[in-house]
C-alpha cells in the first residue's frame, strides 16, 4: 500500500521536461569539442548488465554512447512519461536511471532514502520563443503576454521566480502540452511562448519567422551565479545498487562522461545515433537542438549547489514539488 501511495503521490505532481540550454538568444552556442574520457575496460564488464531507465528527450540524449554500448555492460530503456519510470525506480528493477530533477527530489523524500544524486546530466531547457521582431530580451515582454505549458509544475515556477525577480509584470497564459503550444506558435496562433527543447528546434523548423528570444538558462545564472544553472535532468542511483557495485557505479561514470564528450563534440553523428535510438524523431531535429541542449555530467560540490538552489526555488513555490522539503546532505553520491 506504502508503494501504491507513493507512487500516486509522485504521479499527481512530477513533471517531465528533458533538459536543454547553453546558448545566448542571439546565436547558437556550440560546446567546444573535448578529449572523451576513456570509457571502461572490458575488465569491469559485470557480470549482468547494469539496468538503466531513461526518458526520451533530452534527459536520455546524453546516454547516448550506453544505449549503443554492445559489451554487454549496460542494458537502457528508453520511456515517454515519467509515469513510467517511477515505480521501476520504487520497486527497484532498475538500478540507474536519468529522471526530471524535481521528480528525484519527490521520490528520495517519499521513499524516506532509497537512491542518491550522483550528477546533474542536463541544465537549462526552457527559452523563450517569438514572431515578434521587437523581442528579444526579457525586459521585451514586462507588460505583454506570454504562453506557457506546465501551470502547477516547474516551468510555471521557474518562469515566476525569474519574471519576479526582475520585477516585471507579465500576463501569462497556459497550454496544456508542449506540442500544442508549438503547433500553434508554427501556426501563427500564438505570438511569444515559452517551450524547452526539443519543441523549441521543432517549432523553429516550421516556421522561420520565429526566433528565440531569451535563454531563461542565463537569465537564471544572472540571478543566482554563473555556475548555477538550472539542473533540469538528475541522475540517480539505487543505494542498494551502489552499496552491493561501487566499481559497476564507478565504470557507469566514466561511460557517461565519455558519452556527453561524444555528443557535445561530434554533433552530426551523436545527432543521427540520437534518431536512430528513438529518443528525438529526426536526426535533424537533434542536430538542431544538441547546441541548444546543456548536455552535461556535473558531480559533486557544483552538483548540489545546482539542486539546492534549484529545489529551494520549487519548495518556495510549492513544497509538494519537492516533496514536502528540500534534500539534505545524504542525497548527494559521494566518490
């Protein structure tokens, strides 16, 4: 009964956003191309595959490099909704998986423990689109009107928080889905909405008269830092997991980080790989929105700045976001 309830409780409030962002509205900014960090040796091949769950999106496109892993380390399933991978993390049937930030932060709370945050894998997400010429920045829209998805969830908050702190006055509006929102933005229904990758590079292909206005990524780190960005993507680990394979968690790490250098660095091919898994549609689509997407392994110290402040931001607007309270210390992995 103590699962049926918590996972009633997760599904009635977590929001599911693949996370994006590292460019400024003006032009795209792509990652310098990096050294990969030296995947695993065979050597630390386990002996059954680590179970990994990760959702469609921007939150799996990182994990690139493990789905198409063929040593037999790793066995990835890709889902749509974040319905779908809470009760695999609940019940334990998986050992890893990549999720929406505030849903670990719910799920570590009402599991009183169970997994920890081992790194930040996707920042920023959310921009700003329009077909107006004349924005392009966010004091552009203090007195107009704006669309939005996600009302009662993080993009509601985070555009609050942001909107407010800079004293503006905005008149907002919601949708109830992305692509409903970027179906009417392509039709020329709706002037200037908000919308996180992918939907911001598929809403700009439709439609060339659209541009991004404001990067809410950078717009959060004028507020806060420029090393805190918003941790749209955590991933986490089971304890259980962690505690019986610490060299198994160890080796995962090093994948993953060789899979993000993979991505930010090799766009054409990471972007078809990414078409071909099925977490985007079209390697086009991908090739668009990799640049705009903050494809990442952030660990430690810079990790749990991230969250905090992130989930201070979401427990502020509403604790059940969060819930009930903002993760302490034992929720971060600790090398």
């Amino acid at each position: 009964m103590k699962k049926v309830l918590v996972v009633l409780l997760v599904l009635a409030m977590a929001f599911s956003i693949a996370g994006c962002a590292k460019t400024a509205p003006a032009e795209v900014q792509t990652p310098a191309p990096e050294a990969a960090p030296e995947a695993t040796p065979e050597a630390a091949v386990p002996a059954e595959p680590v179970k990994i769950a990760t959702l469609a999106g921007p939150s799996g496109m990182g994990l690139i490099g493990l789905v198409n892993d063929d040593s037999g380390k790793y066995s990835v399933e890709i889902l749509t909704q974040p319905d779908q991978i809470t009760p695999k993390i609940i019940n334990n049937e998986v050992d890893i998986a990549t999720i929406p930030s505030n849903l670990a932060a719910v799920l570590y709370n009402k599991m009183e423990g169970g997994i920890t945050a081992v790194a930040v894998s996707t920042t920023g997400v959310l921009y700003l689109l329009s077909s107006d010429a004349d924005i392009n920045a966010l004091s552009d829209i203090d007195g107009g009107e704006v669309v939005i998805t996600g009302q009662g969830a993080t993009p509601e908050y985070l555009f609050n928080k942001v909107i407010s702190e800079n004293g503006y006055d905005v008149d907002v509006t919601f949708m109830p889905a992305h692509a409903d929102l970027s179906n009417a933005m392509a039709a020329g229904d709706i002037v200037t909405g908000l919308l996180p990758e992918p939907y911001v590079s598929i809403t700009l292909a439709k439609n060339p008269d659209i541009h991004v206005a404001v990067d809410f990524n950078t717009e959060w780190k004028k507020l806060y830092g420029d090393d805190i960005e918003i941790p749209m993507t955590t991933v986490v680990v089971s304890d259980t997991f962690a505690a019986e394979n610490p060299e198994a968690v160890e080796a995962f790490i090093a994948d993953y980080q060789a899979s993000v250098a993979y991505v930010n660095s090799d766009i054409d091919a990471a972007a078809q790989d990414i078409a071909d898994a099925g977490l985007l549609p079209k390697a086009e689509i991908a090739k668009l929105a990799i640049p705009r997407c903050g494809i990442t392994f952030i660990m430690g110290d810079a990790c749990k700045n991230m969250l905090d402040q992130f989930f201070s931001v979401l427990f502020e607007s509403n604790p059940s976001s969060v819930g009930g309270e903002v993760p302490g210390e034992a929720f971060y992995y600790q090398q």
